[in-house]
C-alpha cells in the first residue's frame, strides 16, 4: 500500500512533463510521506529535479514556481485527488510570498534589542563624560593633604 501511494504522489508530481519546461524536467521522487501528529493530512517531502542544458537559458527558480503555481492552480490542487495545504509547496527556499513588506519585516529589529541599544548607547554616553571630566580636572580628584 505505501508502495502504491508513493507511485500514485509521484505520477502527480510529474506536472511538469505536461508544461513549457517539460525539456528540463527529469523526474519526481517522494523522500517521504506520513501522518502529521495532531493534523487530519498527511505530509510528504519530495524532490523534483530538474537537467540542465549547456545551450540554453538556465532554469530560474522563479520561473519554476511560477510554472508550478499554475499547474497547481495556485499551490492549491496536485492532479484530481490530492489538496495541497497553502504555500507548502516550495521552489528550492523560494516563496513567491516574498514582497517588500516581508523583507522589511525580517529587517526590523525586535524591541528588546532596541531597548538594548539604548541602553548600552546611554551607559557610552556616561562613560564619556565620566572619562571627559577626568582628563579635563586630573587634580580634582587627588588628596590635597600633601600640601
């Protein structure tokens, strides 16, 4: 049965011989497939490859996904019998999720880090005019019981 269902997922991963990169594509293999603990779907880790040609553009991942979204009718349907859950189909890390308010997302620093810079900012600023005073008053601090 697990043999039948691997073939079954990977005849539907083959998408891609039916598309404009079917020159490129080589093939589909499931690594993986299992229940997922607590979820009422199963999970499967596949890889699917990709040749090659020497003469030609190279394959951009990009492309790729963009390809697969429309196979797949937008990440959402893998052939007749399978659903797929939103975005977990993946291009080699590439997401087509990836927009300008994500990036500036993963650029924006968490408020603890802020408050530790600010912190460690003012403990500089102390620190400064501590080392400013001792430079400028060097006798002001020494004992003037030698006199």
């Amino acid at each position: 049965m697990y043999q039948e269902s691997k073939e079954k997922i990977e005849k539907e991963l083959n998408v891609f011989r039916s598309s404009s990169m079917k020159d490129f594509f080589a093939g589909c293999t499931v690594e993986s497939f299992g229940p997922v603990h607590g979820k009422p779907y199963t999970s499967i880790t596949s890889v699917c490859k990709f040749t090659r040609d020497p003469f030609s553009r190279t394959l951009q991942k990009q492309e790729v996904n963009e390809e697969l979204q429309r196979l797949t009718d937008g990440f959402t349907k893998l052939g007749p019998t399978y659903e797929l859950d939103e975005q977990s189909l993946v291009v080699e890390d590439y997401s087509s999720l990836t927009t300008a308010e994500q990036d500036s997302k993963r650029s924006e620093l968490q408020f603890w880090a802020i408050i530790l810079i600010c912190i460690f900012a003012l403990l500089g600023f102390i620190l400064l005019l501590l080392l400013c005073f001792l430079v400028s008053c060097p006798f002001a601090l020494i004992p003037h019981f030698w006199l």
